[in-house]
C-alpha cells in the first residue's frame, strides 16, 4: 500500500524558521516495515532557498532519521541533511559535524536537556497582549492557573503532537510573561538531542501555520522590565552521572572558563540583548558558576552536589540556537576536545568586539 513521506530539512537561515519540506508517495516498502535506510535522497532546487552554489542549483537532501506523522494519517516524517551534488555538505549543514564530534567520543555518552522558551505571537505582538500597552507585571504567570494565562490550548497541542512522534519532550510550563512558555527536550544522547530538539520547532511551525501564530525564538522579544526567551542547556557524560562525578562537573566548569569568549558566540545571534545581568542571567563578559545559582553562567544544583555527581545547566544559550551547534560547542569546550565547531562557521556580530572589550577590562580590574 502506498504511503506519504514528508521530508524535512534546514534550509540555512535559522534551525527555527527556515523549516522546508515536501512530500512523496512511496510504494517501494510497506510503511510498517519502512526504516530511514530505506528512503532515497532527493533534491530541491537550491536557488529559491539561496543554499545553491554556482550554476548547478540542486541541492541533496539525505534522510537520517524519521519519525511517525503527528499530523496525518498513513504517513512519515523524514528529516534530512542537505549536501551539494559533489556530495560536500552544504555550508549550513551543522549536524554531520556535531555527530562526527559525538561518534569521536561514543564512550562518553554525553547526555543532554534543552529547555526551549518561546513566545506565542499574533501580528507581531505576544498573543493576549493589549493592542496598546502592556499586561499587569510580570508575577502571576510563571506555571500560573487562571484567566491571566495565554495559549494553553496550543501549548498542549504541540506537546502531544510531539509525543506522538516520539520526540522527547520531558514537559511544559507557562513562563514569566503572558503568552511566554517553555518545553524541555531530553534527556537525549548525542545526535538525537538536536533532532528532536528541530523536529519540536517543526512541529510548532505546522500548529502556528494552522492558527495564523507564529512562534518567536527571539532572544529579547519584548523590551523593558520582561525577561528574555532562553534554552538552557543540561549536560552530563557517563563520568559525571556516576558515583564522585561531580568533580568532572567541576572539571568541565574550569575548562569552560578557559573558552567562554567563544562559546557565547555560539548561543544565540541577538543573545546580548537577553544577557545582561539582570532577569536571572549573567554577563556574557564574564563565567561564573556556582550551586543552586541563576544570576551565574553555569548552575549546578543543590541536588546533585548533595549526591556528588549528575549534571549541569548552562544558563546563557538564548531560545534561538543552533542546537546542533550549542550542543557540539559545548560537549567540546567542557571536555577540552578538539574538533567542536569554529567561530569561523558564524556570521561575526557587531557585539562581539565590545563583548571581548568588556571581558579584557574585567581581566585587567583583577
């Protein structure tokens, strides 16, 4: 019986919008007994998405993983890589790297937990704002019950279309602001963290398409006195999830102050804008980390000093990173590997020059 393959890919922009896809009818295996082995690669034209290169505009797409449809029936959903014809991949393909980085090292199974904020908008405002003006202070939403709570019904359905895919999502909540919340994706290992991780905003792309919404990953989306959108990242390897392991979180903590100048560039493009030392984050000039700490870069729970071992939180990538990218950054810089990503795969900010001014004075005041 023939059946519907969607394939899904990135194509350049961000991992959050620029979100492509079609579809084909296959009829070559059954869909019970269908294995992302089996679906070919296919093509689309590069020059409508500016992913070409030269004259020849066809860009290759390579499934890698695929997932049950949450929306339609007798169907699939195949993510894909994108490479150019001579089989080199394509200049914003980040995942083959990050699982090579991941393969490199299998043994440590590095674990990882993102924390996705966003908001919901209409018409370029957060929904349920008034046209004019601002909602009552920041209070009374963060995992709030009440007339005073925007989009719960959208929330939930994206959180089970999720869970149909088999995507791991590990819950929600409403966040600080009205029409602000956030869904946890993890515990993943490796690769399957950015998977699910852009299989989620997929799937938020199909439900804000259905409703007329759109979903922002902007790191400071709303000015003033209202906290930015974040994606807190929890990362642990098989040595600090074991007994004693905390010093390898102490130990991952100190390699990470040696490289923070360059990780922070990884986390988000508009990411200072939201890290500024107010709103529970920290400078990005600076690394500090400390237990049960939010005003740090990192956070260490009370929890797992009290067991001795577990996991970290780093608290400065912004809602709209690569997770591919922030994922491999930070698994490479903690560890002190070689062959994480490099600055010079990101497009350079004008922020960055003052970012490095602030952190060399700071040095300098010690």
């Amino acid at each position: 019986m023939s059946w519907i393959a969607e394939y899904v890919w990135l194509s350049g922009q961000n991992t959050f919008t620029d979100l492509r896809s079609k579809y084909k009818t296959i009829t070559n295996v059954s869909i019970d007994k269908a294995t992302v082995k089996d679906m070919s690669k296919w093509n689309f034209d590069g020059s409508s998405t500016n992913q070409h290169r030269g004259s020849n505009t066809e860009i290759i797409i390579m499934p890698v993983a695929m997932y049950p449809h949450p929306f339609l029936d007798n169907a699939k959903v195949v993510l894909c890589e994108c490479y150019y014809p001579d089989g080199t991949p394509e200049k914003s393909n980040t995942r083959k790297r990050a699982k090579e980085l991941f393969d490199a090292h299998a043994e440590d199974e590095p674990m990882f937990g993102l924390e996705q904020e966003y908001f919901i908008m209409k018409n370029g405002r957060p929904l349920g704002w008034p046209e004019n003006g601002y909602p009552a202070p920041q209070g009374d939403y963060y995992c709030g019950n009440g007339a005073q709570v925007v989009g719960r019904e959208i929330v939930l359905e994206h959180y089970q279309a999720c869970l149909r895919m088999g995507l791991k999502l590990s819950g929600v909540n409403a966040e600080v602001a009205p029409a602000q919340w956030e869904y946890q994706v993890g515990p993943c290992i490796g690769i399957e963290q950015g998977d699910h991780m852009v299989m989620s905003r997929w799937v938020y792309q199909k439900i804000g398409e259905k409703y007329g919404l759109e979903i922002s990953y902007d790191a400071k989306p709303v000015k003033g006195d209202w906290n930015g959108t974040g994606c807190h990242t929890n990362f642990s390897t098989k040595a600090m999830r074991e007994e004693g392991g905390i010093k390898d979180i102490y130990a991952a903590c100190e390699n990470l102050k040696k490289t923070f100048l360059d990780d922070v560039k990884f986390y988000g493009a508009d990411n200072d804008q939201r890290m500024t030392g107010i709103h529970e984050t920290s400078k990005l000039s600076e690394f500090t980390y400390g237990i049960g700490t939010r005003h740090t870069s990192v956070r260490i729970g009370n929890d797992i000093k009290a067991d001795g071992k577990g996991y970290f939180e780093d608290r400065r990538p912004a809602a709209g990173v690569d997770p591919y990218l922030v994922t491999s950054r930070l698994y490479a810089s903690s560890m002190g590997y070689e062959g994480g990503p490099t600055v010079d795969m990101l497009e350079p900010k004008a922020w960055w020059k003052d970012l490095e001014a602030e952190a060399a004075a700071n040095a300098a005041s010690q």
